[in-house]
C-alpha cells in the first residue's frame, strides 16, 4: 500500500524538481560520496558490499572501487587507471566459482579516444577491492558493452563483435577468454532508423543461458544460449526508437523486457517520444505492450529491475521507480539529487545516469556530484501482484457496475412494471353456503 501512496504523491507533485532541489519520494538517501572529484561518472555495478564506479572522459579514464559495507559512509578504496586513450563505457560484475577462479570477477568495455586505440573488454579480479588485479583484456571490434553469469557449465561473458554481431566467450578462466560462438542478427535496418546500426548487450538472464541483446534501430532480440557455441536466435521485436538499454524482470507468469526506448538524433532528431519500453518475451517472439512515457524530453537510459520494479536512470528526472507488476505501470517513487554547486560544462543540473541493486540499498550515480545510496523501496511478491492488480482493476470494476447501474437496472424495472401491468387481477368468487 505505501506504493500507491508514492504514487499518489508522485502525482500530486507533477513536474520534475528544479536543478537545485533535491526530490525523495519513496527514497531516502542513506549516504552519498563524490568520488573524490567532479566527474563526470557514468556507469556503475556492485558485487558484494562494492561498488565500482566508470569516471573521467577522453583523452582518458579511471574505475573508482568503492567499499558500501556501511551504506552511511561509502569511501573509495582504489582508483584503477585505464588503458591510455579509453574510457569505460559499461560494466558488469558476478561472483564466480570455476576450476580456474574464485572470487569476485569485474568486466570493464572499453571505447576509444582516437583512432589509434581499440575497443575492448577488460577483466578484473576484484576479490580484494582495495587492489583489483587485470587478468586480460580483449580487444576487438564493437565493444560498448558486456554481460557476464556464472553458469553450470562454467562462466560466460557477452559483448557486441559488430554492427549487428554478438560474441559468446568462454571466461572459465578470465585470464584467458575464448570466443565459444557468434551470432549475427538478419535483415536490413529497420524503415525510418537515424542512427548507425550498433548491437548492445543488454543483460543476461536464465542462469546464463539467455540473452537480452538490443539494436541502435529498435530491434530487441531473446537470444537462446543453452549451446554457447551456437546462440540462437529466440525471437525479435521492433521499434523505431533508439534502444541501447534495457534488463528482464520475472512478473509473476510472464517474463519482461525493460528497454529505454531514446528520441532518434545524428541527420533526424525527431523521431518516437523517448520512452520505457515493455516487452513480452514469454512464449516466443518479443512482442510490445503499453509503454511508460511521460510529458518530458528527458529520456530513460540504464535500468535494473528487480521484484515487480523496474528501477531507472532517467538522467534529468532523475532516478525513477516503475512498478511493472500493476495491470498498469506506474512510478512508485523517484529520487532527484540536488544540482552541483559546480556543474560539467556539458549541462548544469542533475543528471542520473547508472543504478545498481545492493540488498538493501539502491545505489544511483549522479554524472556530476557522484554516487547515492538511497534505502530500498519494498519490491513486493506473490501476494502483493495479487494484491495491486486487484487495486489496479479497481476503477474499471467501478465503471462496469455503474454502466451496469445505468443500463441494465432501468431495464429491469421497466420490464417489472409491464409485467404487473398484464397480469390480471383476480375475479371475487361467489359465497358458497354450507348446506346439511
């Protein structure tokens, strides 16, 4: 219930907070770190009570590892240098138990800064945050982003090898990864796309055998992985927005892809309203069901979900949280940190940008003044879907029982005062005398 009170006030508020207001509806900050500079930051991933934090810009950037054990007092532990001219431009992190490695694995994509760097995905041992350890780096084209799982049979690791190409390594052992298999999405563009076409990998789900890979033209593929030598192609949805980002969240029967859905730029900046997009992926091919926009140019970007909830970094905004396990989704609560007092040059005001899942912390990155940790809203369950579709149904029982009201009782009567009508009443009988 204290969702739909968020929700309400929510509502009620309207409009985003102004650069130098700080919004906590349904979030409480519990303890904030700048990073020991002005930015600007960028993505984020935790693993145990560590968060690791991309920093800086061309011509060069840095990882920032940061202990939450105390979520009050988050501090930098590390700083961890890139490869000269690159910058990291997504990041995953996974507990994992091979033959060859135990402990805590860290996968950095990397993209350059001039022409004569590459792209890449590096692997970090990060078991002891204070000194994270490279154990490789592969180089290679594509490289905007990575996922990485534990499974069964070992560990894998997913990143764009092209256009519309995504690579399956085998990181067993993480200082030695080998491309197990490669997949290639078919067919040209798709009609009115505005951007290069650029494949991203968006998460792995299902103990590691599937995938949620993205396509800078609107496509979202389910991508089997149950032979990482052969990934097969699970079914594809459309859309012309601009999807770089997106996560999968179990609700109830169903299975739901997340993806932020951007205005189209470079030759033709308009294009769809930037947008949540929601996708059915139960039962074969990813097909579309009503989106979450609202009235505002800010567009959503990276997302994680979790229970019912959906939680996104929808930079301006700020980090909102969609309940996903409503009949209709809607914001439960947002947090807006309140705006530098020296801003990037690059825009001045908030901007969120990553969030990442603590147990019980939500961890959000402001580009310019850092890294939050805000208390976890309750993600619900079994009972609370059950609970808030029947809320959420609530109206529309309403307005079939007063168009009932209104149509049907009227009848009812009518049809009851015309029977009364034809019924004739009965004749007086004679009196009978008794005789002896």
């Amino acid at each position: 219930m204290g969702r739909w009170v968020a929700a309400l006030l929510l509502a009620v508020a309207g409009s985003p907070a102004s650069a130098a207001e700080k919004v906590e509806v349904g979030l409480e900050v519990a303890g904030r770190s700048d990073l020991g500079g002005p930015g600007p930051f960028d993505d984020v991933t935790v693993v145990g009570t560590t968060a690791v934090v991309a920093a800086g810009e061309c011509p060069g950037g840095s990882l920032a590892v940061v202990d939450v054990k105390d979520p009050r007092r988050p501090s930098v532990v590390a700083t961890v240098p890139l490869r000269p001219s690159t910058v990291a431009v997504d990041l995953d992190a996974q507990p994992l138990a091979t033959e060859s490695f135990t402990g805590d694995l860290l996968a950095v994509a990397l993209t350059p800064c001039t022409a004569a760097a590459s792209p890449g995905v590096a692997y970090y041992d990060l078991t002891v945050p204070a000194h994270p350890r490279l154990l490789a780096e592969r180089q290679g084209p594509g490289a905007g982003s990575v996922a990485i799982a534990q499974r069964e049979d070992g560990a894998v690791a997913v990143r764009p090898a092209g256009p519309t190409s995504v690579a399956v390594d085998d990181i067993s052992d993480p200082a030695r990864p080998v491309e197990a298999g490669r997949w290639t999405a078919a067919g040209p563009a798709l009609a009115g796309t505005c951007v290069p076409l650029e494949a991203q990998v968006a998460g792995l789900f299902d103990d590691g055998r599937r995938a949620l890979v993205l396509l800078s033209d609107g496509r979202v593929y389910d991508l089997d992985l149950a032979v990482p030598s052969r990934p097969a192609d699970g079914g594809m949805g459309g859309s012309t927005a601009r999807s770089r980002y997106g996560a999968v969240l179990p609700v109830g029967a169903r299975t739901l892809a997340i993806v932020a859905g951007e205005r189209g730029d470079g030759p033709c900046p308009t294009g769809p309203v930037p947008r949540l997009r929601v996708l059915e992926l139960t039962g074969g091919t990813p097909s579309e069901v009503e989106p979450v926009q609202f009235t505002t140019a800010a567009a959503p970007g990276r997302l994680v979900a979790s229970g019912e909830l959906a939680y996104v970094a929808w930079h301006g905004d700020g980090l909102r949280v969609v309940d996903l396990g409503a009949v209709k989704p809607v914001v439960t609560a947002q947090f807006i940190p309140a705006g530098p007092e020296r801003p990037l040059e690059r825009g001045a005001g908030p901007a969120v940008v990553a969030v990442a899942l603590l147990d019980e912390h939500v961890v959000a990155v402001d580009r310019s003044s850092g890294l939050y940790l805000l208390e976890r809203p309750d993600e619900g369950g079994p009972a609370s879907t059950w609970w808030t579709n029947v809320v959420g149904l609530l109206p529309y029982l309403l307005f079939a029982a007063l168009l009932t009201a209104l149509l049907v009782l009227p009848r009812l009567a009518l049809s009851r005062a015309r029977a009364r009508s034809a019924v004739p009443s009965p004749a007086p009988e004679g009196v009978r005398r008794r005789t002896t």
